[in-house]
C-alpha cells in the first residue's frame, strides 16, 4: 500500500516527445492533467522535452523514524519528487525497527502529513530485525505494509527464512531479501580482488552475497513463493537468478545506479562516498548487470538511498558507515553513464525506472493513458549540471557523484494526480 | 572524482609509495646516505629544520617508528611533539578530522600520522594545511618502512637494480609488504610474496609481484624479509596452529643460505616466524633497519618540506 499526502489533486499540461516503453509510445504528445487524472493526449509538435512515466524507487531509506538529522518523510519525498519519482518504498531498519503495527501506524500517520508522493513502507521479516522471530506479518499486512524485508541485515537464518516465506503466503506481500552471508563479508570493507588486495582493505568477496542469493532461491522455488532480490552487485547472483527464471522460478531483482557506473576501482580514492554494501565490484560484475538490465533478468533499478550524517561519512575509508544517496542523481547519471555511450536504450532505462519495479512489487504501473492518475515525469536531455553538495533536497550530500557534471534533468514530476517538482 | 575539499595549493605529502617516482626514491636514499655519514662525522644535531615544527600523531602503539620519527626531527633542529591516542582528547571522543583542525591551529610544518584505518593520513592532509606522512595507515601503506628497508638493503647489497625479494608471511594484514612490494617495483626490484593461501591475497600481484605457497621459493631470493605473524590471527582461523605456520613457513638456518641477508620490520615473535639462531646471526639486518629508520626519516621530514610541491599522485591520479 502506498500512503497519499492528503490534499488536492492539480490540473495542468505536459508536451513534448512522449516515451512509454510498455505501452509502445514514442511520438510528441500534449498530455493535459485535469484534478489529477489523465483527460486528453494529442498531438503537438513541441519535442523540447522528454515526457515519460514517472520513476518508482523500490529501496529507499529514509531514516525516520529515529535518524531525522539524516533524512525524513519530508525531506527524502522531495528529494524523490526531484529525481522524477512518483512511488518509493522505504526501507524499515529505522530505530525503532518497523516491526510492529504501532511503530508502521505512526510512520504512516506522518507521511499523510509529509510525504510529498506516495511512499509504501515495507516491515521487517524479524523482529527488531535480529533474525531470530517472525513479525506479525498478517497484521502489519493489514496496517498497510508495502513488503517485508530485513534490509541492512541478511536473515541468516535458513530456517528461519524458510518459515517466512511459508507465513508471508498468509498476505500478499513479497519479501524483499539483502543477501549477504555474514560469516564471508565480515571485516570487508570492499570488494574482494585485486583493488582490496593491494590497498590492503578488509575484503568482501562476491561469495557472500551469491551464497546466499543461491539459497533464498532454492527456498522460494521449494515454497513455491516469489521474491525479490535487492541491490544485486556479482555476476555469481545474476548466473543463479538466470538459472532460476529459466526453471521457472518466481523472483525478480534490482541493481543500483552506483553498481551499474562504477567498479571497484573508484576505491582507490579512499573516498567514503564510494563505500557501500554490497559493495562496487570488478568490471566483470559490473557487465553481467548491465547485461542483466538489458535483457530484463533484473527488471528494476532501485536507487538504495542511504542518507548518512556528514560527521560520519568524513572518516577514514574502513570507519565509514555504508550507503550514498541517490534519488536525486539516479536518471541524470544513468543516462549520462549508460544511455549517453550506448550501453543502454533510454527506452529501457525509463522502463527499469518506472514499471520494472512497480510490477515486481505489485504497485500500479505508471501509464500514459486517458482516465489514469497522472504519474508522469519530464526529462531535459541535454541540461547539463554539477552535482554539489548544497544542491540536494536530501538531508544528507554523501553521494558517489559530488562534483560530477551530468547531462539529464528532471523538470517536472507529476506524482498522484498532483505537481511535486518543478526545476 | 575530483575532491572539492583539496586544498587549493599543493603540498608534498608521502601518504603512499605510489606518490613517489624513482627519481624521489633515490633522492631520499641519498640524502639519508648523506645525513648518515655528516651525522657520523660532525655533530649529532643539524640546523637544517630549525623553527619548523613537526607533530607526530600516533593512533597507534610504536616504539621504532614513533620513537625515530620523533629522534630524526630533533637531529634536524625542528621542534617536536607526540600526540598518542591515549591520554588525548581521543580519548574523549574527538574525530580524526577535529583532531586534525586542533593540531593545524598550531601552524605545524608536517604531520606524521599513524592510524589503523586506511586513509587517515589522506584525511589529515584534506582538512590541515600541513606536509603529512603516513606513519602507517590500517593494512595499506607504511611508505618510510619501505624507504628505510631499501636503504637498508642498498647499504648491505650495494645495489637495488635486480634485486630479488622474498617477503615471508602473513601478507594479507601487512602494509608493510604492500609498501615494500611497490617500492622494490619502482627501482627494478623483484618480490616473491610467500606464505598460506589465506594470508596471500589473490589479486595482489597487481602491486608488481609473483605469489607463491612454497617456502622453497625464498631460496632463490638474495633478501629474505620475514613478516610478524599475529597471534590472533589464529583466533580466526588464518591458520590452524602456529606450531603448523611455523614448520611450513618459520625461516630456519636450514631455510637460509650464507649468501642471503635477512630483514624483519619488528618486533619479533622469535621461535615463530624467525628462529632466534637466524635472527641473531651475521646475515640479520634487524638492528640496521632500525639505525636506518633514523636517517630515512630525517630524509623524508627534508624532503616533504624542501622539494618543490607535487600534489600526491595517488590522490590526484584517481577518477
């Protein structure tokens, strides 16, 4: 369930070349927005811009409640409008943990309030996330949980994720799973290989997270249960997720921007921006992804915007805490990084950003069609812009990008029936 | 990615041995040879350094390091002082960078820094206005071990060109191997790295360097360098006993030959990875390394603060 600020819905017009990759649009097309719903589509000749579905971010932290100096309801929904996107899930392991109905009710209580567009909040798979007992899912499901994840933590637990899956079939929530097997990432800091090995950095081999991604598969496909792979970053996982959609299997996945530009070579700067879990790794890894998102094996591309206090981020490399921003400079870099040198179709980079992640967690795709809630989002391909630290919405500026000029902005977001965002 | 935070004008720093080129590592090694024999034959102080101030900030225990940095600024008239972690206001809580902004209100010349994280000294440098050298950072770099082993080794061997290099141990937690590896690689040296396949990172030879898991191989080597093994390495499985580590891998007199010198960072775990007949023999370097720890350090505080700026190209060098 995604919650809606309360207020009203907004009429205007958006023009220009229409891209809509699963319903086969691409012409010049003025879409007029009347209270929020799609009311007439024609012709134009205006193409200044690109119009598109807008974004859906399925991993996104938003640290409320309990870390509001990093992030809010508030302050992480704007910076989502900017980055165009008009649905995000935000992720429980907040403090107190989303594991209970009155911890979910609360946040849900505030985002009526603040949430600038619609944002689904997914529970914990374990109570206070420590791998040991079920939440009630049941209930949460009913409070309005988006889905069930343990995000930040693996359930380590093959047991344990065995009756989760089995219990989760109560309601019709996927679970969402970070796999990493803690007793091979503990201490890595970075990627096991080369980079690692000669800075001399605690090493976090691929192993940990395929290991793992090979086991919640043979479990969903033993349970007969979907599920949803987060932040996937080594070509082992994407050979086990191949294998599994070949037999069959229900699952789908995602891959972060920062996973798709960057290779563990960026560690070398020692830059904490560039310090994330999973982390960045070899070129070899990152082409089996990109080659994934092309063929649609991973389906969507989620931003895990993880918003980090400044004090904690300007530590040396290993003290760091893990996670970067990035909903504000997920489409601009992903088209400067891959549409821009021919790696990726824009075609297929609005479809992994808009209803790639809204089909794998059920949400309502983004459409461009008479009758619809508009969720729709402008694109000016060739705004040039510098990433800078004083030019996020977010709390938090650790992102991977500070100080990078890209080319793609978002000008406008329609999310809701409503005007979230304008440049 | 380019970092807004650097400071507008250059310094020199030597925050790894990738910021140095040949040419640096030679003009350091000489101007130690140099200071090493006016040292002998004059005085035991010279006013080179007079009114520059070095701190030495150790986050770190050291008693070689700490001990002959702090000597080798005295020896060239700088005025010194030791921040350890203990007993400071990092006992309390400061961050590196505060820490760092506190000791750069006093204006000081260099900042020598050793911390168990990698990348302190870079973050020193990003936020002072000091020189800063890398006492030794995590399992990355310890930049003046390598200097003052190679100066060690020229002193001994009389050359550096073809020199091949056996480096014994547990490689994985050592930043001295990383250094001297990359050093060695820069004057035409050559490294075997040797030890366990869980102490020998895969991926390491992309420092410049072979890897093997045969003791035997350090009988080919003219220099055998014989890491410290850790005892807590057991604790996590590393190796199974050091009683195994120390048949496979402990350099014996059996496992040496008279033609070869044999080098030891310290401290030492005698009877585990040095038999103490080696370490007390001819052929042990252990108490020059530490006589050349002096000089090469007093190279480094001149020459950080006497050659002209270059920004360091390791930070520079990276996308």
């Amino acid at each position: 369930m995604l919650v809606v600020r309360n207020g009203r819905s907004d009429s205007l017009a958006l023009e220009g070349r229409v891209v809509a990759p699963t319903q086969g649009i691409d012409e010049c097309l003025r879409i007029t927005v009347e209270d929020g719903v799609i009311t007439r589509i024609e012709p134009t000749d205006v193409r200044a811009t690109v119009v598109a579905p807008a974004f859906v971010d399925p991993h996104v932290h938003l640290r409320a409640p309990g870390r509001e100096d990093e992030e809010t309801i508030g302050s992480g929904t704007q910076a989502a409008a900017a980055g165009g996107y008009c649905a995000i899930l935000a992720m429980p392991n907040t403090d107190p943990v989303v594991d209970s109905t009155s911890v979910l009710g609360a946040l849900v209580e505030r985002a009526r309030d603040e949430a600038v567009v619609p944002t689904g909040f997914m529970a914990a798979i374990s109570k206070g996330q420590q791998g040991a007992e079920l939440t009630e899912m049941a209930e949460l499901a009913e409070s309005g949980a988006a889905a069930f994840t343990d995000d930040g933590r693996p359930v380590v637990s093959a047991g344990l994720m065995r009756r989760a899956l089995q219990y989760s079939g109560l309601t019709k929530l996927r679970l969402a799973l970070h796999c990493e097997e803690p007793s091979l990432s503990r201490g890595g800091h970075a990627h096991e290989g080369a980079v690692a090995a000669e800075l001399g950095i605690g090493p976090y081999p691929s192993t940990a997270e395929s290991v793992m991604v090979e086991r919640d598969l043979s479990l969903a496909e033993a349970e007969d249960r979907q599920i949803h792979l987060m932040h996937l970053s080594a070509r082992e996982s994407v050979a086990a997720l191949d294998a599994a959609l070949a037999r069959g299997g229900n699952a789908t996945g995602e891959v972060t921007p920062h996973h798709l530009v960057l290779t563990d070579e960026a560690v070398r700067s020692l830059d904490p921006n560039v310090k994330m879990n999973p982390p960045l790794r070899s070129e070899s890894d990152r082409e089996a992804l990109r080659d994934a998102l092309r063929r649609g094996a991973i389906s969507c591309i989620a931003t895990d915007h993880a918003p980090h206090a400044r004090q904690e981020k300007d530590v040396p490399f290993e003290e760091a805490p893990f996670g970067v921003t990035g909903l504000e400079t997920a489409f601009a870099a992903l088209h400067t990084h891959l549409v821009m040198p021919g790696v990726l179709t824009l075609e297929t980079l609005l479809e992994r950003m808009s209803t790639g992640p809204a089909r794998a967690f059920g949400l309502e795709e983004p459409r461009v069609e008479v009758g619809a809630r508009a969720n729709l989002v402008a694109l000016d391909l060739d705004s040039e812009w510098t990433v800078t630290e004083d030019g996020f919405r977010s709390r938090s500026a650790n992102s991977w990008l500070l100080g990078e000029t890209l080319r793609g902005r978002v000008v406008t977001t329609v999310a809701d029936g409503r005007l979230v965002f304008e440049a | 990615m380019s970092d807004p935070r650097a400071p507008a004008t250059p310094r020199r720093h030597l925050l790894s041995i990738a910021d140095l080129s040949r040419e640096d590592v030679e003009r350091i090694l000489d101007t130690a040879a140099s200071l090493a024999a006016s040292l002998d034959r004059e005085m035991k102080k010279l006013p080179t350094l007079r009114g520059r101030t070095v701190v030495n900030l150790f986050y770190e225990s050291s008693t070689r390091t700490l001990a002959s940095f702090e000597l080798a600024a005295k020896r060239l008239s700088a005025d010194t002082m030791s921040i350890r972690s203990s007993g400071s206001s990092v006992d309390k809580g400061e961050s590196l960078k505060d820490t760092a902004l506190t000791l750069a209100a006093y204006e000081p010349d260099v900042i020598v820094v050793r911390h168990p994280s990698i990348g302190a000294p870079h973050l020193v440098a990003r936020h002072t206005d000091a020189h800063v050298v890398n006492a030794g950072d995590g399992k990355h770099q310890h930049p003046t071990q390598a200097l003052l082993d190679l100066y060690t080794m020229r002193e001994a061997l009389g050359r550096l060109e073809g020199l091949r290099v056996a480096v014994v141990g547990d490689v994985l937690h050592s930043r001295v191997a990383r250094s001297l590896v990359q050093a060695l690689a820069l004057v035409g040296g050559e490294t075997v790295l040797v030890g366990p396949p869980t102490l020998v990172p895969r991926g390491i030879e992309g420092l410049g360097c072979e890897i093997t898991h045969d003791i035997a191989a350090a009988a080919g080597a003219d220099v055998v360098y014989v890491l410290r093994m850790q005892h807590e390495r057991m604790g996590e499985a590393f190796v199974p006993s050091l009683r195994e580590y120390t048949a496979l891998y402990g350099i014996t007199p059996e496992r040496v030959s008279p033609r070869q010198v044999v080098m030891h960072p310290g401290p030492m775990n005698r009877g585990i990875e040095i038999d103490p007949r080696v370490a007390d023999s001819e052929q042990a370097l252990v108490t020059d390394q530490v006589r050349a720890g002096l000089v090469v350090r007093m190279a480094v505080l001149y020459d950080v603060l006497t050659v002209a700026p270059v920004e360091s190209r390791e930070r520079a060098g990276v996308a």
